[in-house]
C-alpha cells in the first residue's frame, strides 16, 4: 500500500514547475489529485491523463483563479463533493514582480499579495472543516526563502511570503490538537518558468548573457551554486504528508543550498 492511498490532496498552482512535480509525486504516493493553474487546455488535459495512466489514481483539473475568493470555494467544494475531501492541501500557486518600490505598480502588490498570500488563507479556511472531521490533515505551504530573509526589488513578493510563514504558524497552533499539521517550505532558487523570466530580465538589465546572470546573480545567493530541484521539494512534500512527520508543525523549512543561514 502506498503512503497516500486513499487519500486526496489539492495542489494549486500545479500547472507548471513546483506545483506540478509536487501533484506528480503525491499522485505516484497514491493520492487522487486535483490540479489548477493556468496554462493551455490540451496541454493540461495531457498532464491529467498522465498522472491518471502512470499513477492509477483519479486527477481532476479546476482553472480557479487564486484571486479569487468565490472560486477558490468552488473549487475546495468540487474537490470535497467529486475526490471525497482536502486531505492534503498545498498551498503553490505564487508570481513575481521585481522593481525598486518607488515605481512598484499598485495593482502588482495586489496581485501577488492576493496569490501568494490570501489564496492560502481561503483555501485553508474551506479546507479545515473537512481534515478536522476526519481527524487527518496536512497542510503544506511553498514559501520561499524570501519567507525568511528580504532581497531588494521584491517588496511584494517577501512581504507575502513573510506572511505565509506567519499564517503557516497561527494554523498550525489552531489545529494542532486535531491531527492536522501545517508547514511552510522555503526554497531557494529552483529553475522553473518564474525564475526563467526574472533570469532572461536580468540579462537584458546588465547586458550580459543567461549563463553569467545565472552564476553571477542568481546562484550568488546560493553557497551550494546549484538550483533547489523539484524532486527535493516533492519528496519533502511527501515526508511531511507521513506519520513520521507528525509532530512537525509550524515549521517553515528551507530547502535552498544554505542561503538562509549565512
Ligand atoms: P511557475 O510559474 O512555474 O508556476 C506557478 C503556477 O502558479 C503555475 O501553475 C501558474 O499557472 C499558477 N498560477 C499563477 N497565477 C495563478 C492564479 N492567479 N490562479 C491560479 N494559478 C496561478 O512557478 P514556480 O517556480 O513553480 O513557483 C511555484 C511556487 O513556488 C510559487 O509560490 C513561488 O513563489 C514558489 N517559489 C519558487 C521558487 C523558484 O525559484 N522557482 C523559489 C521559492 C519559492
């Protein structure tokens, strides 16, 4: 029997990047999956019927817009009514915008403080009830190192993640009596879509080829010089959604190649 039979887990964002390799490794552990994000319909329907074909399990695809209270319930109750509940709940879904603060647009704060931040708070909020009833849940949040230290330029995106981690903390006291567990983790740098678009600015900006933005600037931050994989941050899904994980709550856990402790 694998780890999460039986069990469902909700993954936003998990159209592309971390979200996706995280649904892929939950499925594979045995979990019936919902996916969301945006992304081209046939190419999501495909990443559906794989997981489904490769994994035996049931996954069901809903394009809510995670700024958006009312879908965000739409979507937490088609996966309670259709999949039979929220046990595992990780909160991805995130974007970025980098500019110094000054000329930071307005309506970028609220779209990343609303996708990065509130998503977290409406999808626990729906998902609760059902994981206290069944006296099981585990909630996992993708944070970010940013969760745990500031870098210039992102105002937004450090305030929401510092935020996360603030959430992650006050559910996890919340709930700790009810077999329900909440943690954050906190990756450095992984080579996904989002990154690859803050990696293609920074070479027009300084005028300088991807490969030098990548070790000069990116991987500066990063005493290993290597990108954080999806893998390591699935299998750490993964460990959190075990018994042997139990008693970790409110945890905001770095995978990052040492960044944060410098
Ligand atoms: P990505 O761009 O590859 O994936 C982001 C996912 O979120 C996609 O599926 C996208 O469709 C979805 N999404 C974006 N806006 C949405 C919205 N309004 N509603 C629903 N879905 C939406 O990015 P990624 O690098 O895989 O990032 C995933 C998470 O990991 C984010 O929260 C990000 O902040 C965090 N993170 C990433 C890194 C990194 O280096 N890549 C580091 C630390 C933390």
């Amino acid at each position: 029997m694998k780890i999460l039979s039986g069990k469902t887990a909700l993954v936003t964002g998990s159209t592309s990047g971390i979200g996706l390799g995280i649904a892929q490794e939950l499925a594979a552990q045995g979990a019936h999956v919902m996916l969301n994000g945006f992304g081209k319909p046939d190419e999501i329907e495909t990443l559906r019927t794989d997981i489904e074909k490769a994994h035996g399990v049931r996954a069901l695809y809903n394009p809510a817009d995670m700024s958006k209270p009312d879908q965000i319930a739409a979507m937490v109750d088609e996966c309670t009514k259709t999949l039979g509940g929220v046990d595992v709940l990780v909160n991805n879904a995130g974007i970025q915008f980098v500019s110094p603060i000054e000329d930071f647009p307005p309506e970028k704060w609220d779209a990343i403080v609303a996708i990065n931040l509130s998503s977290a708070f409406h999808t626990i909020r729906a998902a609760l009830p059902g994981m206290k009833a069944k006296k099981w849940g585990r909630i996992i949040n993708i944070a970010s190192a940013h969760g745990l230290v500031a870098s210039p330029f992102k105002s937004a995106y450090v305030a929401a993640k510092h935020g996360l981690v603030g959430l992650t903390k006050t559910v996890a006291l919340e709930v700790a009596t009810d077999g329900v567990t909440c943690n954050a983790i906190c990756p450095g740098y992984v080579n996904t879509p989002l990154v690859q678009g803050q990696i293609k600015d920074q070479a027009k900006t300084h005028n300088i080829p991807e490969d030098r933005v990548i070790s000069e600037i990116i991987l500066k931050a990063q005493p290993t010089r290597q990108f954080v994989e999806v893998t390591d941050l699935a299998a750490l899904t993964t460990f959190l959604c075990t018994d042997a994980a139990r008693n970790i709550t409110g945890a905001a856990l770095p995978v990052d190649g040492g960044w944060t402790v410098q």
